[in-house]
C-alpha cells in the first residue's frame, strides 16, 4: 500500500502543477517476472517516474511508451515478453521467462473518475477492496482501463458500463476479497473489455507496538518501510512522544488497560508486546484474549515469561482457547540467529508477513514449485 499512496502523493502534486501523466499497470503476467500484475508507476510528461513495474529492466522502454500514450492520449497496452533473451529493447538475458501486459493510462484532470481518483478510494476507505481493470490481449483494440472500485458491498466509483458487465464485476469483487487473492476474467462483451484484471487490496497491515523503547524504535522505522501503519503505546510520556519517533507513525500515551480505547481491530491488526515491563505486557495480553479478528500477537522475551503469564492467567480463571493459543507468537520471531535489535526486528517482521500471508517461512531454494502461483494468473472464462 506504502507504493500506491507514494504514487497518489505524486499525482497530487502533478495535478496541482497542471504536468500532464501517465499511470502504467502490470495487468497479467504468463510466467516468471521481477513485479507480478498489481505493479504500478506514474510517469510525468517530463520523463520522471514514481514506483516499478519491474526491477529496472523495463523501465527504460516502458517510459517511451508512457509518453507516447500521452501524445496521443489514448490507453495502450504493451507486450514485453522476457523469456526472448535476444530482445535488446527490454534487456538480454533476464532470465524471467515471462510474458507481461502492461497498460498505460493517461490521467484525465478533468475527469473525477480518472485512474489515480479511483485508487485514491482504495487508500481512503481503509478495507479490503477490488480495483477492476479493463483490457484486451489484442493491443490493436481499445483498452477501456480501470473501471471501478467495489469492496464487494458497494460500488464506489465506475465509467459507464452496461448493468449486466456491472453485476458481473461486482460478484466477482465479492469473490476476490472472500479469497483474499487477484484474479482474471475473459468475458465475452462487447465493452471494450475482453479480459479484466480484477486487482485484490487488502487494507493496511496495522502494526501495535506496546512499548516505547530503544527497541521499538527501531522496529517501527522498520515496518514504516514496509508500508505498514505502526501505533506506539507506552504509559511514560518520556518513551512515547514523537521526538522519539518520527515518520508518520501514531504514538499513545495511556495506561495498559485503556490501551484497545484508540486502536481499531481488524483482521490486519497486529500486536508486539515489547515494554519490558511483565505486568505491563500481561495487563495488556488480558485485553487481546478472545478477540477474534486479531491476526498476531507477539511476545518479546523468552519462554518462560510467556510460561509464567499463562500460570497466572490460570490463577485468575483464564484459560485460553486454542483460537487465542494458535495466535500467541512466544517467544516472538523467526529462528535465524538474531541478536541486535535490528535482526530481532527482522525476524519479528518476517514472521508476522508469514502468518498474514498464510505462508511457512522456508529457504526458496527448497521450494519445488515456481516461486509465484502461476494458477492465479490464469484467465476465467465469463459469458455475459
């Protein structure tokens, strides 16, 4: 998400400046790439550019063609095929062996629905939503582009579309956010749209760190790099202030029971128990206990910390479930070696992205499969 809102900021500042811009997207991908689809840059008719579609290697052409979309105004879709080492234009031996549609679509000030209008909704309704995405694999015929937002309840912005191909995108919206995963259609309509990437955003992760220390500092800088929206809570006003951390993370001060009083839960709210401070930490693992749309809780310190707080609890007549045990990372982390509080801030942060992401933390090397899923890239067939 951290990509996207950079791109938008600079739209925003294009728009204010009236400098005329190109939005290209990564909209299939058949084989191996650097980005998948979803990969997006704005480039401005001055040549500049803002986020990738790949690792560099086609940046350099992609820009030509931008600018060419904006002469003539028109979306275009480009073709770059990887897997063909003798391209000089793209870059010999890649290595990727894949085949990579890439639209382009000039920016309309003067439209209210232009592209970059459309996902700035995605930023700003802060749930999982769809973002549908016209095109045609014949790049002889008109590519409509992006089309609509939907968070599979609700439309939020569309172009004119025949109400049959809108009930149709607004189903498969629902579907998309139910799996949690993009996915592509081939429709037979005639709208311009042969093909349609349905493109799946979820909505932040937000990350809660319970502490202010040295080490917190850290870790927040870290995930800030990631995109992630961080929260600081502390009950020192000395620890918790925003001299201490910068960016646009959201510092608290409050005592450990009214920590819940200012953090909205979702099921990408993640939480760090890192105060150093057991009762600190126990008071607060209290009021995450039988909260159901908490992905993670991580406890910094060893084993029998953890040990001694699940002793307690006992004590006093809490005993966990399994769904609040499966959720409970202590100690927290990844086993690989980690000893400063920039490794152990690694680790933290590797381990939460495997438990988001549904995925066992392994060496890729071991991996037998492609790195990516190729079967989400292939097209669903859709009458109309």
């Amino acid at each position: 998400m951290r990509e996207l809102e950079t791109i938008l900021s600079s739209y925003s500042d294009l728009k204010s400046k009236d400098i005329k811009c190109v939005l290209a997207t990564v909209v299939h991908v058949e084989g191996s790439s650097y980005r998948r689809a979803g990969a997006r840059m704005l480039v401005d008719e001055y040549g500049n550019i803002t986020g990738a579609i790949s690792g560099g290697c086609l940046e350099g052409d992609a820009l030509k063609k931008a600018l060419f979309a904006l002469e003539k105004q028109e979306n275009k879709l480009i073709t770059y095929d990887t897997s063909d080492e003798d391209d000089a234009v793209i870059g010999a031996q890649l290595g990727c062996n894949g085949v990579i549609q890439v639209l382009f679509e000039p920016v309309d000030y003067g439209n209210n629905n232009n592209v970059c209008e459309l996902l700035k909704m995605v930023v700003d309704i802060e749930v999982p939503s769809v973002t549908s995405i016209g095109f045609n694999l014949d790049n002889t015929q008109k590519q409509l582009g992006t089309v609509l937002v939907s968070n599979g309840q609700e439309v939020f912005a569309q172009k004119n579309l025949g109400k049959a191909t809108l009930k149709v995108l607004h189903e498969k919206s629902r579907e998309v956010i139910e799996n949690e995963r993009s996915s592509f259609l081939e429709m037979d309509a005639n709208e311009g749209m042969s093909h349609i990437f349905m493109d799946f955003h979820p909505s932040s992760v937000q990350l809660v760190l319970v502490g202010a220390g040295n080490d917190a500092q850290i870790l927040a800088q870290q995930a800030e790099l990631l995109g992630w929206k961080v929260i600081v809570t502390d009950g020192r006003p000395t620890h918790a202030n925003k001299s201490r951390f910068v960016g646009s993370c959201q510092v608290i001060v409050t005592k450990p029971e009214a920590t819940l009083e200012s953090v909205r839960l979702d099921e990408r709210t993640c939480f760090v128990l890192m105060s150093h401070n057991y009762n600190y930490d126990l008071s607060v693992l209290k009021l995450l206990l039988g909260k159901p749309e908490l992905s993670y809780i991580g406890i910094l310190g060893p084993l029998k910390k953890y040990q001694r707080m699940l002793d307690e609890l006992a004590d006093e007549g809490l005993e966990l479930s399994e769904n609040d045990l499966s959720k409970i990372h202590a100690p927290i982390g990844l086993e690989m070696g980690a000893e400063t509080p920039a490794e152990i801030g690694l680790s933290i942060l590797a381990e939460i992205q495997s438990v988001l992401t549904h995925k066992t933390p392994m060496p890729l090397k071991q991996k037998k499969a492609p790195i990516h899923d190729h079967h989400n890239s292939q097209f669903q067939k859709i009458a109309i």
